[in-house]
C-alpha cells in the first residue's frame, strides 16, 4: 500500500474480518459507541500505525505518542482502539471438556466384603 492523505484513509470504513469475522458489534467485545469509532477511525489508526499517512496532524501525532505509551487515551476513538488492540493479542480461548475429565478421573475401590456397622442400622431405626 502507498502512502496517502490523512482523508483518504478516513473515508473509509475499517473491519477486521481475521480477528472478527462477524463484525465488531456482534463480536460482543465492544458497546456500541466503540463500534462506531473503529470503524470510522480504524482504517486512519492503522494507517498511522503502519507509517503510511503523508500528512499527519496533531491529533495524529498525539494517537502516535498513545500507542507508544508516552500519554494517556484521551478521546472514545483511542481508547475503543486500545481496547481492540487487547482483544486482538489475547490468547485464545478454547472451550474443551476432555482435557478436564481426564485430569479428573479418579478410581474408586470398594471392598464388598466389608460391613455396615450395627450403630448405623440402630440410628435408622430410631
């Protein structure tokens, strides 16, 4: 991809169709405010991430100094951009049973030849 202008990466909407296939408000992961401003700042966010904006502003530059960590999040479409920067290096998470049963299976032995004691018997009795 070429470097362009600043507009010619805000006209467009972003989705990340690899880490979410079903779109970010179904994902579940953001409201719906983060939704709006990823998809009317992520093609720009990434963009600036990447080096690719010709002319970048203040704002920009500001974004820039967040991700590096210099300055905290000050507007909604960098802090939803946090948050999908989060939610997109997290670990995976499987959902699996079998693992689990096996850790836990446990053997019991039972001698049928033992007897019930008679105080048990009595207790039912009273």
């Amino acid at each position: 991809m070429m470097m362009q202008t600043r507009e010619s990466f805000i006209r467009r909407r972003f989705f990340d169709d690899l880490h979410f296939p079903y779109g970010f408000s179904r994902s579940g992961d953001f409201t719906f405010q983060e939704v709006q401003q990823l998809e009317s700042h992520g093609v720009l966010f990434r963009a600036l991430t990447a080096g690719l904006v010709t002319d970048p502003n203040e704002q920009d530059k500001h974004f820039l100094e967040v991700l590096e960590g210099k300055t905290p999040a000050d507007t909604p479409a960098e802090k939803a951009w946090l948050k999908y920067l989060q939610r997109c290096n997290r670990a995976p998470v499987w959902l699996t049973t079998r693992r689990m049963a096996e850790d836990n299976i446990v053997e019991y032995e039972s001698d049928d030849e033992e007897e019930v004691s008679d105080d048990f018997d009595e207790a039912i009795e009273a």
